[in-house]
C-alpha cells in the first residue's frame, strides 16, 4: 500500500479545531481514504485586539 500525502489550509471565524475541521471536509471531497492529519502550523488574522480569523495548515495522508 502506497501512501500519499496533500497539504492544505484550513480557515474558520471560531476556532483552530473548526479550521483543521473545515480542511478536513474540503480534502475529503477530492481524496478518498483519509488515513490521518498532521496540522504543522496554526496562524491567525488579527484587527484591533481580536482574532478576526484562524488558520491551520495541514497535511492529509491518503491512499488511492
């Protein structure tokens, strides 16, 4: 078994988790057979004193 690998970018307006959630369901709609995450950096958009947006970036391991 072959195991390939995808990077991707998650946002979300309420959270990291819902950020690595939200890049999660888009790389499921083009790769099948998830077989984990690895999130690798976690950054976020600030205005004012507020986090305005979060981001995690991902990598996805597949198998085709």
């Amino acid at each position: 078994m072959q195991i390939k690998v995808a990077e991707f970018v998650g946002e979300s307006h309420r959270d990291w988790q819902d950020a690595v959630t939200s890049a999660v369901a888009e790389a499921s709609r083009t790769y099948g057979n998830i077989t984990g995450v690895e999130v690798y950096n976690w950054t976020a958009s600030v205005k004012g004193d507020r986090i305005i947006d979060y981001k995690a970036n991902i990598k996805i391991a597949y198998t085709e």
